[in-house]
C-alpha cells in the first residue's frame, strides 16, 4: 500500500524549504509531497520503504530543516489535535474557577 507513511519537515525559511523540495525532485523516485505552509513540508512515502524514508530525512536536514514527524499517516495530526484538546480543557477549568466568587 504505497503512501502510508509521512515524514515532516520544518524549515526556518521558505528558501531552505525550496532547497529541499529541490532535492525531493532529483530522487529516482520522486515521492509525493505536499507544501502545508510557509515552512512545513509533508512527504508521503510508502511505509516498507525505509531507504526512501531516510533519504528524504537527509535532504531535510541537509536543507537546514528539522524533521519534525516520521510517523505512519495521520498520527501526527491526531497527536496535535489530542494536545490542542487538553490546552483547551485546562483553559476552561482554569476560567471557571476565576470566575467563581470568593467565599
């Protein structure tokens, strides 16, 4: 099942991540790869495909980039939102009990 595995990248500038998707196009095989924004890069690679994995890891980091995710699909955006959810939570407590009144 190609395409079950993501390796995301965080780059310190457009310019960096430009480099890097330049280096994704000279691959043999060029995987699939999407801009998410300004400075994150999401590479979608087959999960048995460990060598492809590790090159893209390489041109990450040789990009000045920072691999933030190499995780099967879909992970690191249910990891995100689980933590988004329990900052939330904490929040709303945090506000109702500022907004009891002192006994």
């Amino acid at each position: 099942m190609p395409g079950n595995w993501e390796v995301r990248g965080l780059f310190g500038n457009e310019l960096a991540m430009e480099d890097a998707i330049e280096g994704l196009k000279k691959l043999q095989k060029v995987p699939e790869f999407k801009v998410l924004d300004r400075r994150n890069l999401q590479v979608v690679v087959s999960k048995g495909d460990s060598e492809g994995r590790e090159l893209v890891k390489n041109i990450i980091k040789i990009s000045h980039g920072f691999v933030e995710s190499d995780a099967p699909l879909g992970r690191y955006d249910a990891k995100k939102a689980e933590i988004k959810r329990k900052k939330l939570k904490e929040y709303e407590e945090k506000r109702k009990k500022a907004l009891q009144p002192a006994k």
